[in-house]
C-alpha cells in the first residue's frame, strides 16, 4: 500500500466516524472542528475572467517557531512575491518549500480565493508540518500554530450557505527539515475526501 493509499484510508475513517482517531499521534486538536459559522463570500464576487489560478503568495526568509511570531515578522518585512501556488498538495520531505527554491526556513502568507460551487456542509481536514494558519471566508477555520512534525487536523465543517467564492487566506511556516502543506474536502453528497483540486482556487493577479 502507498503512502496516499494509507493516508486516503485514515481520512475515510476519521469522516465515516464522525471523530478523529486518537492516541496515534498524527491528529491536531481542532479547536474549530464544531464547525465555524458566519463564513461571508467575496463581496463583490470576482467577474468571469478576472482571476488567475492558483494562489497568490509571498515568501519571508526566516526562522520562525509560531504563527504569531511570523504576524509579527510582518509588521517590518513586507516579503517577496513568489510563484503562485496551484493548490495544497505539498508533503515534500526535504524538498523545496511550495513554489520557493529553498527547503527552510521559509515563511509563506498565501491569498486568494476558493469557490464552494454549491451550498451545503464541506468537510475539510488540512495535513500540516510545521505551523499554518486557515482562514476562509474572514473567519479563523483552523490553526495548529506551532513547530510540529507531520499531522491531521479533525475534520472541519463549513456550513456554506451562499455558494460563491469565497477569500481564503493560509499563513504558514516551515522551519527545518520536512514541510507538508495540504487541504483536503469532501462537498456535500461526494462522500468523498480529496484534495481541493486547482479549479476551486484564484487569484488577483498575473
């Protein structure tokens, strides 16, 4: 069995059961996992063809230990513009960081827009090494802000009530070694997690 196949089968369970596997080790406590509410759509929505693919990004060199450290970073470092990312589908290793051609200490503040084509309850779950930040729809959806090796969230449910785009902004910071940055979702009546595929991301922007 592959390494997805594995992971793929752990997602299904942790969704069929309602509840996040516990003392193995690879699960984030959640602290958003009853399902954050008042998620707004973009206001006004993007035009047909105003919007790049993918996720605009931009890259901090630096060492970092939380999430709150790197906001402060932020306040003095304004950061390079760097390739936009497709989508969350990074589990790497020691490889390059997301789109950078660096393998450490890389700060990423990525923006955009993820569109929820239907209305419904989306279940989401993010798989994370070192510290990230969800936010969509201007509300905090998850956040497991520290260093940390390889591990799950609890499944998120987002009540989409409006279908649209939405903003989404994901902080995150890989300090040493390995980095993994992924999001995943079931939409309403897939019975199904995957990846977030490209087509659901946007941008402003070249």
């Amino acid at each position: 069995m592959s390494i997805w196949d594995n992971e793929q089968k752990l997602l299904k369970k942790a969704l069929q059961a309602g509840l996040v596997a516990a003392g193995i080790g690879m699960f984030a406590v959640n602290s958003a996992a009853a399902g954050p509410m008042g998620l707004k759509p973009a206001s006004p929505q993007p035009t047909a063809g105003s919007l790049s693919s993918g996720l605009a990004v931009q890259y901090y060199g630096v060492k970092l230990d939380s999430i709150d450290q790197f906001l402060e970073w932020m306040e003095y470092d304004k950061g390079k513009s760097g390739t936009p990312i497709p989508m969350l589908n990074y589990q790497v290793g020691q490889g390059n960081v997301l789109t950078t051609t660096t393998n450490d200490l890389v700060g990423a503040d990525i923006t955009g827009f993820i569109n929820f084509e239907t209305s419904g309850t989306y279940t989401i779950m993010v798989h994370s090494n070192d510290g990230v930040q969800v936010n969509i729809g201007g509300v905090m959806v998850y956040e497991d802000p520290e260093v940390h090796g390889d591990r799950f969230s609890d499944e998120i449910k987002l009540e989409i009530s409006e279908p649209g785009w939405y903003p989404v902004r994901v902080l995150y910071f890989e300090k040493k070694n390995s980095s993994t940055l992924e999001l995943y979702w079931d939409p309403p009546g897939s019975g199904e997690i995957d990846y977030v595929p490209a087509t659901a991301f946007g941008h402003r922007g070249k």
